[in-house]
C-alpha cells in the first residue's frame, strides 16, 4: 500500500469536497464583492458559505491542472487546433 505524505494530499485535488473531510478553520481576506456574490449564491443553494468556498477553491485547483495537462501536451506535440477542440467537444455532446 503506498503511503501518502501530507505533500501528495495537497497535490491532489479532490473531485467533489467531501463533508466528512478534514477541515481545518483560516481566516481570509476577500474582496468584498466577491465575498457578497459568494453569500448570495450559499444563500440560493442552502448551503453554508464555507461549503461554497470550498467547492469554488477545489472547481479552481481541477481547473489549474487540467491546463497544466493541456499545457504539457501542447509542448511535447502542438498546440490543440480549433478543430481538434471542436471534434473533442462533439464526443463530449453524443
């Protein structure tokens, strides 16, 4: 069984926040807008502000590693064409 480190817990982001995760309380300073939008939409979805936040920090982490991936692979082979992308986004619709 491999063992994980604290290191590869923080490289992974999880795909969905789990409520029975750990959590561990910080304090932040938002943008004032920001921190109004995020209470309107915890208040629309019944959720609590953390639960929102949290959800919004994981969606980011996912996002900045899927363009990590692309990234990567458009330096080892090319960039992705308009229409590759579009053939891509078709499979996605079927």
């Amino acid at each position: 069984m491999l063992k994980q480190t604290r290191a590869t817990r923080v490289q992974q982001a999880p795909s969905s926040p789990s409520p029975r995760g750990r959590v561990k309380k910080v304090s932040l300073t938002v943008d004032a807008g920001v921190l109004t939008a995020m209470e309107r939409e915890a208040k629309k979805s019944q959720r609590t502000l953390s639960a929102e936040v949290t959800e919004a920090l994981a969606r980011e982490l996912r996002r900045r590693r899927l363009q990590e991936l692309v990234t990567s692979y458009e330096q080892e082979k090319s960039a992705i064409t308009a229409k590759e992308l579009a053939a891509i986004q078709a499979e996605w619709l079927e």
